[in-house]
C-alpha cells in the first residue's frame, strides 16, 4: 500500500529521476494551445529546506566588528604614537619652566675676623637654624657666652659644592678667635656659611619651584606620600584596576567621592600634559599617557617628577610646586631638615592645599596630618611611639605663607646688571642659580628702620614723606641693602635708582677734597674767608650764596668749615681750585660729569643725582679713595653647575689715598662738632664719618655715612618736589641713626697713609690757626717733602688722632 499524499524530500539526499512511459505509436498531432492555469489561490509549499536567516546578519556583524576594531586599533596606534611623542619630548627635555633662584651673600667666617658671637647668633637665627642644647643634626646649633657650635648645611656654592660641618667657633672680645672641626678637633682656615635664599626671578610662567634630585628627598617623606596617595606604585603599570575598585567601593558607601582611585602616574599625567576638565575622555587620556611614562621610564624617574610637580599652595600670585619649594613655604627651611610631622602635614596638603592651608584651616589641616601619621603608623612606617610623638606636635608653620621676604628695589637693580653683564647667557626658565651681594640682615634692619621712622618722619613734617637707602660695603662697593620707598616690600618707583634729586651740602667733601689734593695750597687749616660775596651769571644776574644761619665769621679753617657746612667758604674755596678741577674731582670719585653743569650753584649741590650715584661717591672717599664700582651682582652659575658669570671685586686708585684720607677726617668732625653730632653720644666710640644734606627750601633731607662696614645714603623727601621742612640732621639723619643702632656699627678704621703727619697750631682769637710746634691744637696734614716734620723735631701723629681712625 501506497501512502498519498505529497512527500517531502530529505534535502541531504539527491532526488530519485523519475522512470520514462513506454513507447507509443508515433502519430503526428497538432500541438494543442495551453490554457493558462487558473489560480486556486495556494502555492504549492517548496520541497527544499531554507537556511537560518540570522547566520548571514552574524556573519556581517562580526565582519563589521573586526573592522571596526582594526579602526579603533589603528587610531590607538596613531594616538599612543602620538602621545608617545609628546611625552619623551617633555620628559626628556627640561620638564619645567624653573625660574633662577637667588640668594643673599656668602659669609666667610675666618680667625682672627673682627666679627662679634652676637653677629654669628644673628646670622644663623636668620638662616633658620635651630638653637638646641647640644647639635646633633644638620641645621642646629648651641651657643655660649664665647662658643658657638653648629652643624653647618652642604650646599653648593659658585665655587661647588661643600658637604655638611659640624664646627665649633671660638670668640674673645677681639672677634673670632678660632674654628675647629667638631670630633677630631681639626683647626679650619675659613667655614662658609651657607647664603639666604632670597626670592626668585625670571619666571615665565605662574608656576614656581625648586628642583631637587630624588636622592635629595627624604625617604620617610616617600613612605608617608606612597601609603596616602599610592600604595601599589611599585607593582602597577601606571594605572591600578586595584586602586579604582577599592576607590569606587569606598565611594559607594559613603555615597559620595571620598577617594580617588588615581595613580602617583595618574596625577602626574594629569598634571603635566592635560587640563582640569573633568570628563571621561580626559580620564581616558590621562590612563593612556600614565601607562606610556610607566612604560618609557623608571619608578624612580616618575617619582622624582611628582615630587618636583605636586601643587602644594600659593605664594603670592605664584603657584607653589614641588615638596623642595612647599619646605620653605610652610616651614622656610630646607626639606631635609624638617621633622616626621612637619613631612606628613606637606603630603596632607597634597589632596587639597586651598582646603588645608594650616593659616586659614589650622584644625582641618592637623586632622589630615594625623591621618597620615595614622596611615605610615598603619603601615610599618612609623612605630606606635613615633606616631604619639608626632601627632602630639603643634603644626609649627611660620608666620605667614612667604618663601622669602620681598626686596623690589635691590631685585630691579639685579635684573639691570644681569642684562649688563650677563646678557644672552641668562635664559629666563633655565633654573639658574644667582649668587648676590644682599647682606640679610643689613636689608632686614633696613626695612624694620622704615617701618619705624616713616610714621614718626610724617608726623614731623607734617606731611607724608617718602624715602630711599642704599647701603653698600664701604671696601668691595657690594650692596648689601636697598630701599626704593616708604613701603619697601611692594615694588613700585625706585627711588633709590631714578630718582634724582638735588644733593645739597653732601657735594661738599667732594669740593674740600679737590682742595686737598693740592697740599702745597690747601690743608685742613688753611683760611677760608666767611663774608658776603655776590657772582656774576652769564645772563647778567647775580648769585648771593648765603649760610644756612643767615651768619658771616669772616674767616675760618678749612675743617670747621666743613664741619660746619658753611656755605659762603665752600663757595670761595671752589672757585680758587676751580670749577672744572671740581668737576674732573667728582667725576673720578664716580659722579657722571654729564650730570653736573659748569656753574657756581654745584659749589652748593644745585644738580641731581641719585641716592646710588651718591653712595658710589662717598664709598670712593671713605674707602682711602679707592673706587669699587656699586654692585649687586656676585656669580651665575647654571643647573648642571657651570659658572657662567662672576665679579672679583677690585678696587682702582681714583684720588690721592692722602687727600681721600684728610676729607675722612674732616666728615668724622662732622659727627664729633658738626652738623652730624646728634649721633656723638650713642656712637663716638666708632669714629663715625659722614655728611648731612639740605637742599633749598628743605625740599630734600640726605645724610651719607659710614662706619666700619658699609657706606649708606639716605633721601628723604617728597615726589612732588614740595618742601618737607626737615633738614639733613632733622630727618635723614635719624633715619641713618635707627638704621646703624638696630644693625650694630662697627668702627671705622683708616689705615695711616705715608706722608701725613701731625701738625700743631696755635687758635688765634678770630678762630684761625696760626701754625706753631708747641701749639695747642693739632691737625693732620700731608706732608709731602717732609718740610713741616723736620721743623717740628719728633713731631709724630698723635695719639687721639690715630684712634680715630684706628680704634
């Protein structure tokens, strides 16, 4: 039995052929017409199977995803290419934009130097060394009534590099006695001390740092960053799956941000080549170039960079980067010297300086220190004993967010001499390494000096007054101090720089001393007349110089004149030398001729010049006239340690020693009974010289001194060239006077140049001096073939005379 029905082939299997009808009688037929086949509406199902219709979409998807992937891959390729490139151009360059560093001067401290324990003391207080009881690290020291023992900080200076000393210095009531090395007790020649940093410059950028190597970092300051911020830094490749799950959990359950889960690499990523947005595609960048450093540099190649990178706060309007610059910020001391809390309150900071800044947030930011101590404790950093201890602490952050105090004036005057004489070798961004001749506490006592004397100067005057003060070391012409305003800390006009005013009686030593140089015409008591007198101008005028007390003495001696400032004998005595000997004689001590015009009025300081230009002039007379150019500047040295600039300091002859000497003597009677006196009873001891300055209407207040270290000038005055109504001694002066008693001076000591000797005069009733060998009065003069020695036999300098100029 047949089944019926129609039968589905199995379409594995071929079709069986279908058998042919036997043959029929072969007759011819007519084909007949076919008649299309209705339609009954179905279709007759297919006998053969479909394929899937969804193998071919897999197929097309999966092609489409392998190109798509070879896309992707081939844009990562040219990104990472790219991102490679940018990396080691940066990375293995110059990473930053390091500004040149500069510091103060360099103290050389030898046996035998006239330097008191009191001045060593105020040194190393400045230099923010710690008095313990005994020193056992770098950075301490103990002090007695005549020892001082200190652990001195390596450092390299111009010359190169000096590790760290542990030293005992000896004084007695000379000075410094002697300097031995502490253990073996080796006596030293000279012990430097290391220079203040002072500020930086040349910055391009509103980033500030100090590069540091990562030996130079501490390592507990590595441990405490490694245990906050990146526990796995060792064992990842630049980015920790591990650290972004323990970050995203600890997140979840607090239900906010609470932990990052970024890597040191991460950070540094993120710092060094991309922006603060926050979007995925900045993560996405920031991992990518995070693996490239990990894969192109060591671990501690990467660290040395973020240690050097990290934002730590603001100094100013500059941005604080890196732990070296963060140390002196928060702490003003070198990191190394810093203590376990000190270390863990700067990686505190790390997570959010604005947010822990100990000045605003005191609380906030001890807690984040304690939890860092807590984590290095957690963490075998620290043992339980050191952790109380350290959290037990205070923060002991300075007084106020500064890495160095602020000297615009003297920073203006560096700037010009490093365009001078440095030119194209100072490359701004380079971090180079300059070495000045800023003496701290010379600038320091300045600046407290005005502070003071400025309110009561307003107040005496009635009116709001400005100031200027240059101080600079009376041998070398180093600078050792600059003030350019009332305000010193805020940069501004200079005045101790550009503005020139017009120096009143301080041109008189200039004019005495021109006379002096001639001893066969002038000596210090040769007569000047003291009587009215009236000359000619050029367009028919007439000038009628008069002494400031309106007063006529008809004669006195040169030195009294002087002494005195008496403006009618000064006048006299430069019209006999002349004024074009005046003028080649100002010039020599450093006064640009050009300057001052060719009339009777300079006799008196009727022409400007600046409180710089007036310190090289005095510095020139009261150095034996030797001229040493005025200077701020000492080296340049470079990153890698080259000296690219560096001044000697010499001093050239300019004007006869004797006749330089003789003008000294004739300035240091105008402190003994002149017009200077009212420094007599605080400072007679140090045989001070110096010379006031008023100029018409008191429009200009001026003194010019000097002691045993340095020559100063001070102006006092307004901007608006409006009389003050305060002469020299009124005003400059008492400035000059606060300035040199918070500094502490030190005596002036002339050598005794050949060819001077002691003469005696008898005073005649009139005040003149009549000469006479066993007269009553005596004075200095330079006898220069011995004639007035011979008539007086054994008439040799006297004592008092000596003294004041070898006390």
């Amino acid at each position: 039995m047949h089944a019926t029905g129609n039968k589905k082939l199995d379409p594995k299997k071929p079709a069986t052929p279908r058998r042919k009808s036997p043959a029929k009688t072969a007759v011819k037929k007519t084909p007949a017409k076919k008649t299309p086949r209705k339609s009954t509406g179905t279709r007759k199902k297919s006998t053969r199977k479909k394929k899937p219709q969804q193998s071919g979409w897999l197929r097309w998807l999966m092609l489409f995803g392998f190109k798509i992937s070879l896309v992707v891959c081939a844009v990562l390729l040219v990104i990472g290419i790219y991102l490679d490139t940018v990396v080691r151009d940066r990375m293995d360059g110059q990473i930053w934009n390091l500004p040149a560093v500069v510091y103060g001067r360099v103290l050389t401290l030898q046996p035998g130097q006239p330097i008191s324990l009191q001045e060593v003391r105020r040194e190393l207080d400045l230099l923010q060394y710690h008095k313990v009881r005994n020193p056992q690290r770098v950075g301490e020291y103990s002090s007695s009534s005549t020892r001082i023992e200190f652990f001195r900080r390596s450092f390299d200076f111009e010359t190169g590099p000096e590790s760290q000393r542990h030293v005992m210095l000896t004084f007695d009531k000379s000075g410094l006695k002697s300097i031995q090395q502490v253990g073996t007790k080796k006596p030293l020649a000279y012990v430097r001390l290391e220079p203040k940093m002072l500020g930086m410059l040349g910055s391009t950028t509103a980033e500030q740092r100090m590069f540091l190597p990562r030996e130079q970092f501490p390592e507990v300051l590595v441990d405490a960053l490694l245990v906050t911020e990146d526990r796995d830094f060792y064992h990842h490749d630049g980015v920790s799956p591990l650290a972004i799950a323990r970050a995203l959990f600890a997140n979840i359950k607090a239900g906010r941000t609470v932990q990052g889960g970024s890597t040191l690499t991460q950070q540094l990523a993120k710092n060094l080549f991309l922006s603060r947005e926050r979007s995925l595609w900045r993560k996405v960048r920031e991992a990518y170039i995070a693996m490239i450093i990990d894969y192109r540099y060591s671990k501690d190649q990467v660290l040395e960079a973020y240690l050097n990178e990290i934002y730590l706060g603001q100094n100013g309007a500059k941005e604080v980067h890196g732990f070296a610059l963060g140390a002196r910020l928060y702490f003003g001391r070198p990191i190394q010297e810093l203590r376990i809390d000190q270390l863990a309150m700067l990686v505190g900071t790390v997570k959010g300086p604005s947010y822990y800044n100990p000045w605003r947030n005191p609380e906030r930011a001890r807690q984040r220190r304690d939890l860092v101590l807590r984590l290095m404790m957690d963490n075998g950093v620290l043992s339980g004993e050191q952790y109380e201890q350290a959290a037990s602490r205070a923060l002991d952050v300075q007084s106020k967010a500064m890495i160095a105090t602020r000297q615009p004036a003297y920073f203006q005057q560096l700037q010009r001499e490093l365009k001078q004489k440095v030119g194209d070798k100072f490359t701004p961004g380079t971090g180079l390494r300059i070495f000045s001749t800023l003496d701290p506490l010379s600038q320091q006592e300045a600046e407290n000096t005005v502070a003071e004397m400025i309110p009561k100067l307003n107040k005496k005057a009635g009116v709001s007054v400005e100031t200027a003060l240059v101080a600079a070391d009376r041998q070398t012409g180093e600078i050792r101090a600059m003030i350019g305003g009332s305000r010193p800390g805020y940069a501004g006009f200079n005045r101790a720089l550009d503005a020139s005013r017009q120096i009143g009686s301080l041109v008189k030593p200039a004019v005495y001393l021109a006379a002096l140089r001639h001893p066969e015409r002038f000596t210090l008591a040769t007569t000047i007349d003291d009587k009215p007198i009236a000359l000619k101008g050029s367009k028919g005028t007439q000038w009628k110089p008069r002494n400031y007390d309106r007063k006529f003495r008809g004669e006195v001696p040169l030195y009294y004149a002087l002494a005195k400032s008496l403006n009618v004998p000064t006048v006299n005595l430069g019209m006999q030398v002349g004024l074009g000997a005046v003028i080649d004689t100002m010039e020599q001590l450093g006064v640009d001729r050009n300057e001052v015009p060719k009339l009777p009025s300079i006799l008196l300081g009727a022409f400007t010049l600046t409180p710089f230009e007036v310190t090289q002039m005095f510095q020139t007379i009261t150095n034996g006239g030797r001229k040493s150019k005025l200077t701020a500047l000492r080296a340049v040295v470079d990153l890698e340690g080259n000296l690219l600039y560096q001044s000697v300091p010499k001093a050239s002859r300019a004007v006869p020693e004797q006749a330089a000497w003789l003008t000294t003597y004739g300035m240091k009677n105008v402190v003994s009974q002149g017009t200077a006196r009212f420094l007599l009873p605080t400072f007679g001891w140090a045989a001070l010289a110096g010379k006031t300055g008023t100029t018409d209407k008191a429009r200009d207040s001026w003194y010019a001194g000097a002691d045993g270290r340095e020559v100063v000038t001070v102006w006092v005055g307004r901007d608006d060239n409006k009389p003050v109504r305060l002469t020299g001694s009124a005003g400059a002066l008492r400035l000059y006077a606060n300035y040199l008693q918070r500094r502490q001076a030190t005596a002036l000591r002339l050598d005794w140049p050949s060819k001077i000797t002691t003469v005696k005069y008898d005073r005649q009733p009139n005040g003149t001096l009549s000469f006479n060998c066993s007269g009553t009065q005596s004075l200095p003069v330079w006898d220069t073939d011995g004639k007035l020695k011979a008539q007086c036999t054994g008439n040799q300098p006297k004592a008092w005379i000596k003294e004041m100029f070898t006390w």
